[in-house]
C-alpha cells in the first residue's frame, strides 16, 4: 500500500466540510442535498483511506481501534446534539440507534466480511481467543442497555430509574475499558492473525509521523463531516419516512448505516485482502465501543439535563437482538468461516431490515 497520500484523500474531507458550512449558511437546497450526499460518499472514503495509513503506522490492534474510537466518539456527539434539539420520537433515538449499530455490525458487516472473504478465498481464519471475549461482553453490555430495561419494574416499561440507567453506564464503561486493556496491554496477541503470509503491507516501510499526523487530522475531518452531513440529510429522510408511513425507528438505522460506513468499508476491504482478523477486530471493537461509550455519555447527559430516555427494546427487537447474538456466538466460536456463516448473516441482517420497515 502507498503512504503517500493521494491528492483526492485530502480533498475529500476538505470538499465535505466546505459543503457543510454551505449548507448551513443557505439552507436546505435541492442542489446542495444532492452535493452533500456525493461528498458524503468521497468523505467515506477517504477516512478509510487515513485509516488504514494511521493504522500501519501504529499497527494492530491499535489501527482498528483508531477508526472504531473516532466513530464511536462522533456519533456520541451526533446523538446528543439530536436528544438537545427535542421533539417526537427523540426519547428512543439513541436507543434505535444503538440498536441497529449492534444489529449492522454483527450481522451486516461480518455478514459481508465473511461472505466476500469465503467467496474470494473459500476458507479464512481469525484468533478466536480475542473474538470470543468480546463477543461475550457484547452480549452482557447488549443484555444490560436494551434488554433488561424492558422487564424491570421499578418505571415504566422501556425505561431505567436514574440509580439504575447510573449503574448501566458505568458497568458498559468498565467492561468496555477492560476489552481495550485486553486488545492493546495484557493480550494484545489474541487479536493479531496466527501469521502475515497474506499481508504483505506490513512488510512495506510504515508512513512517517508527519503523514500519520496528517492523516490523523483529516480521518477527524472526515469523520466529522460524515456525522455532519447525515444529520443535514436526516430532515429530507424524515420526510421520506412519513411520506411511506415507515416506522420512526428507521430513521435510526439510517443514521446508523450512515456512520457506520467507513468501518464497513474498511472491514470489507480487510476481508476480501485475506485480513480477516483486522475485520473482526474492527466489528467486534466497534459493537463493544458503541455501546461502551455511547450509551454512559447519552445516560449522563440526559440525567443531567433531566431528559427523557427509553432504552428497552420491544419484544420484536429483543428477539433479532437474541437471534443475532446467538447465530455470531455459534458462527464465530471456531475461529474458521466461509461463505456459508457470511450467508447465515446476511439473511439475518435482510430480516432486521425488513422488519424495520414492515413491523
């Protein structure tokens, strides 16, 4: 892979924040929408791009968890902005968004990674040591923040008292903080493949500090004006939604499948080069990090703030999340995929999507 980083990946973040400012200065034009959903695409991109570069300059496990920490920070960021802002339907914004992020990555995007990867070189391989514990603690932070909110009876079904929302915030930090020991301190070799043959990156001379300084600066100006142009695009989607009377949770996936791309593509990427391991690294870390991080920020600042926050899943809903935790718990539990496990999850990931739209 060449460090020297590319005219076009510095334009695009350069090219999607100028079309932010420009639309907040004139509006919502019919020309500009359609000018924001092309940078969008390029702004994707190019963060893929700063991560990958940053990434070999720090190495694994740490490059994944550069892209899956400035994600995670930003849609943060994202969710609060829209809790502040009110109106119909905020109360479970964050909650659906959660939601269909655990949903996408676990049943998306290792769908697509082990589908492309199974197709391209019929059989790959991952360290299950590191992927088995944290698909555990996705299961528990999973259960805790969108399960348990719906059968506890101390409030209203769906929601924690404040002791209790407290309690999940800090149990979801504190397991998300011991993964990241884990990942990069004490077992830092679970999550690096068993050998490299298949990677011949990291054989290349690594980028200097200052082109991953550089990187740096623009994968956050990237990330940011991705988050910032979905939450542009997120008024004509509401329209839209209305307008085919779908559910007002799609508009949570939608933000969701916005934000999540750039990991998605890099993911993806990841797989198809025979780097199944930087994939699930990203997937799981990614999972962990939403809710790990997301879920205490939103709780914090709405019990600070005294805003209303529902949590609790429906019924439906906790039986995809079940479903999809169970089929990754069995899918993944041997460290070897091929396109069948990619296939199983692809279906999976299908189902959520259409039953989001037709409940």
């Amino acid at each position: 892979m060449a460090h020297l980083l590319n005219s076009w990946t510095i334009l695009a973040p350069i090219a999607a924040a100028a079309m932010l400012v420009l639309t907040a200065a004139l509006g919502e034009q019919p020309w500009l929408l359609v000018g924001c959903g092309a940078v969008l695409i390029a702004a994707v991109l190019a963060a893929v791009h700063h991560a990958e570069v940053i990434a070999h300059r720090v190495g694994e496990p740490f490059g994944t968890l550069v892209l899956a920490l400035a994600v995670t920070v930003i849609e943060a960021a994202l969710l609060l902005s829209l809790l502040v802002a009110g109106g119909a339907g905020m109360e479970t914004l964050p909650r659906d968004t959660v939601y269909a992020t655990v949903m996408i990555i676990t049943t998306g995007v290792v769908g697509l990674c082990t589908l492309i990867g199974g197709l391209a070189h019929r059989e790959q391989s991952f360290r299950v040591e590191g992927a088995g514990g944290g698909l555990a603690a996705l299961i528990v932070l999973a259960v805790v923040t969108l399960v348990l909110p719906y059968v506890t009876i101390t409030t209203t079904v769906g929601t924690y008292s404040r002791a209790q929302s407290l309690f999940a915030a800090f149990v979801s930090a504190a397991l998300w903080g011991i993964f990241v020991f884990v990942q990069t301190v004490r077992h830092r070799d679970y999550f690096l493949p068993h050998d490299d043959h298949a990677h011949p990156d990291e054989h290349a001379a690594p980028p200097s500090r200052r082109q991953a300084t550089l990187s740096f600066v623009l994968l956050l100006v990237s990330l940011v004006a991705v988050v910032g142009l979905a939450k542009v695009l997120s008024h004509p989607l509401e329209e839209f939604v209305k307008a085919f009377d779908l559910p007002r949770s799609v508009v949570g996936i939608a933000v969701a499948l916005v934000v999540l791309l750039p990991e998605t593509w890099a993911a993806v990427r990841a797989a198809h080069a025979n780097r199944l391991q930087s994939s699930m690294n990203l997937a799981i870390g990614s999972a962990l990090a939403t809710i790990g991080l997301t879920v205490p920020v939103v709780v914090i600042f709405a019990t600070a703030y005294g805003l209303p926050l529902v949590l609790g899943l429906d019924p439906k809903d906790i039986v995809l999340l079940a479903t999809a935790l169970l089929v990754s718990a069995v899918t993944l539990g041997t460290g070897r995929t091929s396109m069948m496990q990619g296939a199983v999850h692809v279906v999976l990931f299908a189902t959520f999507l259409f039953l989001a739209c037709v409940p």
